[in-house]
C-alpha cells in the first residue's frame, strides 16, 4: 500500500480507529503517523514533499467510508 491508495487507507483507518467518527477533526501530524503505521503500508514513511494534499484525499475517503 502507498499514498496514492486513498481507498484502502481509509478502510484501514476506519477500522483501527472506530471511535472516530469525524476523520476532519484530526491532526496531519497524526494522520500520518497512523497511515505510515499500516500494517502492509510501504509508502514512504518521512517524505519530504509536502504532503497536505494527499492526507486532505485520505480524510475525504475516510470520511466517505463511514457514512
């Protein structure tokens, strides 16, 4: 899995994380840090290109994911 995967991250993140019920209430900082944290993730885990657009894609999929 990488970062392009929006789908499958989101799928993955709702089911670690089912408290969350609102995926726009968290952090990037911790956003990343779970998606790097993936079981089967191999993205690159401290990338040095900004990354905001690629998380803003994960939480929209999360979000789409739970409703």
């Amino acid at each position: 899995m990488e970062w392009d995967d929006v789908e499958e991250i989101a799928e993955q993140l709702s089911v670690q994380h089912p408290e969350i019920q609102d995926p726009y209430s968290i952090r990037f900082v911790d956003l990343m840090q779970w998606v790097v944290n993936l079981e089967g993730f191999e993205g690159e885990k401290n990338p040095k290109t900004s990354m905001e657009g690629k998380l803003e894609s994960i939480v929209q999929a999360w979000a789409d994911y739970i409703q």
